[in-house]
C-alpha cells in the first residue's frame, strides 16, 4: 500500500511543547484521536486516499477537521 504524502501537518503531542509531524495518509490514519461524527468521516476519507479513490489534499483536509475538533 502506498502512503500517499501530503503537505506536512504539525499536531500537538500529550507532552506540552512537543509537536509530530505527519505528512502521509498512511502517517494520519495511525494517528490517535478520539472517536467522533469527524474523526470517522476523515478515517474514512484517509482509507480511500490509501486506496487511490481520494486525492492526498482531501484527506489531509479531512485529517485536519478531525485533529482541530479533537484539540491538537
């Protein structure tokens, strides 16, 4: 499977001051964010850019929804 990279996003880690980037679908799919409507949608959408039904953008977007609804 392919990790389908996209522009870098910075998320807060638990440890205050400590940031992790992630720049792949593969990379935000692994990515441990409480469930919620977004985080499911934005799972769904990094699946299918795995998949090569989406493009990397749309599901870095998604990823992106999902982080700032969850605080990071």
């Amino acid at each position: 499977m392919e990790e389908r990279y996209f522009k870098e996003v910075r998320i807060m880690t638990s440890h205050p001051g400590r940031m992790r980037v992630v720049n792949s679908a593969l990379q935000a799919a692994d990515w441990p964010i409480e469930q919620s409507e977004i985080l499911t949608a934005a799972k769904h959408a990094l699946l299918a850019c795995l998949e090569g039904n989406l493009s990397p953008g749309s599901a870095r977007f998604a990823f992106i929804q999902a982080a700032k609804e969850a605080g990071n």
